[in-house]
C-alpha cells in the first residue's frame, strides 16, 4: 500500500492508481470537476498512477494549472479540427495563454470568418465524440519520422532541438490527430464543455521576422455554457472599452502609418499624462525621491557595461555618432548608474532614491504593437533606490506601501507575483538565492500573500511583479520592483562606510504605472473614457442655449478656469439637446446649461454625465463642489 496525502487528509491505495481513481474515491463530484493532478508539486495528467508515498492535489478549472490544461487540450481539438477540414495544414505550437488559447497554422490560403466558424462547428462535433486522449512516448528518432512521413516540418525543427538529449519524445493521440506535446492534458474531448473561436492574427513562427508569417487562432473554453456567455459579454464590453477606438473618439492619442507603434499624443491626451506626471511628482516627493533626467542615446560601451548589449541588443535602437557605436536607451537605469557616480557618497546619503520619467525606445515587431498597450517608445516611470544591506527590507517596503497607495487612487485591486532566477542570468545563485529570500521576507513581513514565477526574473535580479485587476477582471502587470546586486558591481558604484571603508551599495529598480502610456491604455479602458474628474481633460462645459447667452456662458468660463478648472464652451449654434449629447460623448463630467433664467439669476443648471440633471445652484456652490471632487482624487 502506498500514502497517499490529500490536504490534511492520508488515504491508503494499492501502488498504480491513478490521479482519478483517487479522485473518484474522494467523490463524483471532484472526479467530475477534475483537470490533472499536483504529484509533489509537478502537475501531471490525472491518467498518472502513483507509485509510492506523496502529496496530492486535485485540480480543478479554478486553479490556475487546471485552466492550462483545459485549455492546452482545447488547443488540439482546435489543432484536429483543422486536420479534418485542411489535411495539408502544418502545425506549429498551441499553448494555453492567460485567457484561453491559441495555435499557430501553416495554412495554403489565409482564414475567412466563414472558416472560423466551420473550425468551431468541427471542434464541437469532436467534443460530442468523447474522443480519450492517450498520451505517447518514443525514442527521437521514432519522433522524427512519425513528423517526417507526416510533413511537420514545424515539429522536426522542435524534435531536431531535443533529441541530442537522448530523452523520450512525448506525443499526444486522439483519434486521428497525434501531436507533439509534453502535457498534461484533461482525459478526454468530451471534458470540455463549451468553446468559442475569438480571433486570427499573422504571427512569425518562433516571434522572429527572418521566418514565415502563421495563421494564429486564438479561442476560449469553460467547463460552463453560462461562463461562456460571460465571457463573450465580458469580450463585447472590452470592444466598446477598446482604448485605440476611445482614444480616437475623446482627441486623446492616435498611430499614424509614418511611426508605427510611435503613439502621437493630441492636446487632450497630453493634458491626461500630464496630470498623471504631476501626481507622480507629487506622491514621489513626499516619499523622498530626487528627480533626475538623463540622455536619450549613450555609448555602447555603457550598454556592455550594464549587460543590456549582450542580454537585450535585438530590442535595442543603435546608431553611430562619430565613427562610434551608441544606442538609444531601452530603460533609464545605467543613466542612475552615471548619477550615482557623479559624486563621492557616504553611509550618510543613503538610502538614495533618483526618480525618472525617461523616454525610452524598445524594438517590437509589428505583429506585437497594440494600441499603447505595446509601443516602440514610452515613458517609464523608473526610480533607482541605492541603499546599504540593512535597508533592504525597509525600502522595499516603502516601495510597497507606494504602489498600494497609488494603485488604491485609481481603484485598481491587485495581487503581487515573486520571479526567481532565470536561465540567462548574471551572478551566482547563492547572491540569487539571498535576493530572491530578502524580497519574500520583505512582503509576508506586511502580510501579503504572493504566487511565484520560477524563471521569470530579470538577467540580473529577482523581482516582485504588481498586476493590478480592472472593471472587467483583466489583469494587467504595472508596477514591479526588482532588488539587483549586479549592476553596482559592474558599474563599481561605492559609498564611505560609518567604518570609514569603501562598501558596495545594493540597488532596487522600480517602476508605479511602468509605461504611461501604458497605464493611459489600462485607464482609458477601465473608466471606458469617463475619466474621474480630476482626470478629464475637460472637466466642465458651458453649453448657451441661444447665442445671447454667449457673453454669460464666457463670464462663467472665466470664473471657473480663475478657479483652476479646466473648461470648454460650446458656442456653436446647434440645439442644446445636440450640443448635451455631444458633451456626453465627450465623457465630460459637468455640463452647465445656460438660458435666459441662469442669466438674469447669476447661477448655473447641472448636468452631470452619470446622475443627469443636478438642477440649479450658485456658480461658488458648483465650483465648491467639482474642487472637493479633484482634492479628494474622487472615482465618481
């Protein structure tokens, strides 16, 4: 008999039985609900026997390893439907991703809307079928001829990668398709319950422009028809959300075809970042940051320094200055590095916080530039905090307290993602090991829960990645804080001791919203434009009614800009059902109407764009109200 740990429960089994013969002994319930399985923190099919004492954990499409599953198996069927419908197809990959899933076709001719909805008639019938999947294991050469015969050329290239190793090569079966894939997977088609198609896009085979140009179909499944229906309603939501359109409609931002992924900022959307800088500023120097500015373009010589020439040269804009080799900065932080070295330090100086919003350039290929969500130049909110050993814990904290304070202002919740070290790193691991424990110190010591992403650190540190959850659930990666032994070493930065010797000053890079634009993006989308009113651009419109109610409509504008608003009025001769309309397009938050009784009186009638007409009220009692909304930061 073998132990079997389940939670706190220890059940005993004969050696061989399965994941879901342990499920099913537990109840019908969890049998039913089961994706795989969690063998001593290695996720496994629930086909998996169990051959001796361990811990276990049945997963369900709530966990997060169970919804890659379900997903991942979505992808074949996916991948087989395409099989039934197009023999000649070539398969490249067909991950699970954060929301659903996708894979990538080699296809004779591009994908209609007609073709999406035959695939995803195709993969519903497979579904009926209750298709089990049966999972393979055979020698690389094996491998490489099943793909061979098969003319997979996608699969040779990633078998040809792996059968140096000697190892097995997993495959997956279902009926007719087979295909290469290392798992795990739900037991059968029939587990999943209900599927939608939601896109196709071009994409490079392995994200590289050198190679071929792949159909991307991405799609959705739930255990649930009404999840899905959510979802779908959810997806429709984010259409009218959709920053790109609203940037369009609010005169906020647009792309022009002369800078693409390049964003071009129009007078209302610089208005909108400006405000988002000067609240930056103004939080960062209560928390006792120094602003700095550094160039744009420096040396190779700095990125080789820094490591970036070697670990990030493919994302990087050069060019040559006097026979000379420069790049333009993809981050601001060898820039602090030279700051930092600008004068001697001491023990007394520190911790040092410099605060940049730096311009930096990244080169993103085409298929990857969304929107502000990913552009080839932004604004990064970066800060270098330069500290001594024992302040560690003590700033990284700081920084926390920042983030939640900031975050709080715009009513994002959020939840804090620790990444260890990756393969391509800088130093050794045991200097990895003692950041990796100083910044899991620093936030169970503020009673923060965290998941963890191994492998995911920065090449020279491990860090704490801040997503932060929208109005409709997405979650999106802001603000990150990453603790780096590395780079003061390599740019030998030093500070005088209270022992009066030289010692190494120890680094945090962090960043709030991490691209404005970015942030702007989530904003934009999260309000649905209707920005708080200490955020519109235009937080009042004066709408006259008649064109002699012209020279009070102005009088009041210049009241309320002397009162530090910023206003509009809309003087056009058009109706005043029109010109409210138009102001509720806009998103405005106040409209003030103005006839011949608001005249005469000396007061205003409001509108708000939400609770509608306010009624009638005293210019100083309006002006009272909308100061109090803009000193209160209030989220309407």
């Amino acid at each position: 008999m073998i132990n079997v740990t389940l939670k706190s429960d220890v059940r005993s089994f004969e050696p061989g039985v399965t994941v879901a013969e342990v499920a099913k002994s537990i109840g019908p319930g969890l049998y039913k609900a089961a994706c795989v399985g969690r063998v001593d923190g290695k996720v496994v099919d629930l086909r998996t026997p169990l051959t001796k004492d361990c811990k276990l954990e049945i997963l369900t499409f709530d966990n997060e390893d169970g919804k890659r599953a379900y997903w991942h198996t979505t992808s074949h069927i996916m991948a087989q439907a395409v099989q039934h419908l197009c023999p000649e197809a070539k398969f490249a990959i067909g991950p699970s991703i954060d929301h659903g899933f996708y894979y990538d076709f080699d296809l004779p001719r591009t994908l209609t809307p007609e073709d999406m909805t035959a695939i995803e008639a195709e993969m519903k019938k497979i579904i009926k079928q209750d298709i089990p999947l049966e999972r393979v294991e055979v020698s690389p050469e094996e491998a490489m001829k099943m793909m061979e015969d098969a003319h997979q050329d996608y699969k040779v290239e990633l078998i040809q990668e792996h059968s140096g190793k000697g190892e097995k090569i997993t495959f997956y079966k279902q009926g007719d398709y087979i295909d290469l894939c290392a798992g795990p997977h739900l037991m059968s088609t029939g587990c999943v319950k209900a599927v939608k198609l939601t896109n196709c896009t071009g994409a490079y085979w392995r994200a590289d422009a050198k190679n071929k140009m792949l159909q991307r179909v991405y799609g959705i499944s739930f255990p649930k028809r009404a999840d899905l229906d959510h979802y779908v309603e959810m997806l429709e939501e984010a259409k009218k959300r959709d920053h790109r359109k609203l940037g369009r409609e609010l005169n906020l931002f647009t792309f022009m075809e002369e800078g693409p992924g390049f964003p071009f900022f129009l007078p209302k959307g610089v208005v909108l970042r400006n405000l988002l800088l000067d609240y930056w500023r103004d939080v960062h120097k209560k928390a006792g940051y120094q602003e700095i500015s550094t160039p744009v373009i420096l040396s190779r010589k700095l990125w080789e320094r820094s490591g970036h020439w070697a670990h990030y040269k493919d994302n990087m804009y050069t060019t040559v200055i006097d026979g000379e080799d420069y790049a333009i900065k993809p981050m601001n932080c060898p820039g602090g590095m030279l700051v930092y070295k600008t004068q001697m330090r001491s023990y007394k100086d520190l911790p040092l916080r410099l605060g940049e919003i730096g311009l930096v350039h990244r080169h993103e290929l085409s298929g990857a530039l969304h929107g502000l969500m990913r552009v080839r130049c932004f604004h990064q909110d970066d800060a270098h905090i330069f500290m001594a050993p024992e302040q560690m814990k003590s700033e990284i904290q700081g920084v926390v307290r920042l983030i939640d304070s900031v975050y709080k202002t715009f009513g994002f919740p959020y939840h804090i993602e620790l990444s260890t070290m990756p393969e391509d790193h800088m130093g050794d691991e045991k200097t990895w090991d003692d950041a990796t424990r100083i910044l899991r110190e620093a936030v169970t010591g503020m009673g923060y829960d965290y998941d963890v992403n191994e492998g995911d650190g920065a090449f020279y540190g491990p860090k704490l990645d801040f997503h932060l959850t929208d109005c409709l659930g997405r979650t999106w990666q802001c603000g990150t804080i990453q603790l780096d032994f590395q780079l003061p070493e390599r740019f030998e930065l030093e500070y005088t001791g209270a022992d009066g010797q030289k010692h190494r000053p120890i680094m945090l890079h962090r960043v709030v919203f991490g691209s404005i634009e970015r942030f702007i993006g989530i904003l934009t989308e999260h309000f649905a434009g209707a920005f708080p009113v200490w955020l519109s651009p235009v937080q009042v419109q004066v709408l006259p009614i008649a064109e002699r109610h012209q020279e009070y409509a102005h009088k009041l504008c210049d009241a309320l800009e002397a009162a530090g608003l910023r206003v509009e009025v809309d003087g056009r001769n058009e109706k005043i059902g029109y010109k409210i309309r138009e102001a509720q397009m806009q998103k405005t938050p106040y409209m003030l109407v103005i006839g011949d009784k608001e005249a005469e009186a000396g007061n205003v009638s409001v509108r708000h764009r939400k609770a509608g007409d306010l009624g009638s009220m005293s210019l100083e009692a309006f002006i009272t109200r909308v100061q109090k909304e803009v000193a209160d930061k209030a989220l309407d």
